[in-house]
C-alpha cells in the first residue's frame, strides 16, 4: 500500500495497519539504485478481493496502491 525510504516509518506504518487489524508484509527492495521499504497487506483470494480492499484501507492508503501478486518459486 506504501513505499518508504525510512524503514522506521516504514515500520511505523505497518504497525499502524497491524493495529487496524490487517494483515501485513513489509519488505526490503531496490528501486533505480535507492533501498525502499514497501509495507503490503493481504493477501487475497481474487484480484478483485484485493481491488475491494483498497477502498476500506484507510488514508492516505486507500489512493496510489498498487497491487501485486505474490510469486512462490
């Protein structure tokens, strides 16, 4: 739902989530060379679960996400 440069905002982020009662995933990525902390909630049985689920996040979440779909090698 975000991305952060911080990880303790980051952190602080998904604790905020946590509280609210949504399951959440935060990881580690690097993006055109700078690390960014990404805080994702989920997961969903169908993409249109997930696109339900933006609308009830709350602010500033429920605008700008993106979803992503989760890859198991």
């Amino acid at each position: 739902v975000h991305s952060f440069r911080n990880e303790s905002n980051a952190q602080q982020a998904a604790e905020q989530l946590r509280a609210d009662g949504y399951r959440v995933i935060l990881s580690s990525r690097t993006v055109y060379e700078n690390n960014v902390w990404r805080v994702s909630v989920g997961q969903f049985e169908t993409l249109g679960d997930a696109q339900q689920a933006t609308t009830q996040l709350p602010t500033p979440y429920n605008t700008q996400n993106f979803i992503q779909r989760i890859r198991i090698n």
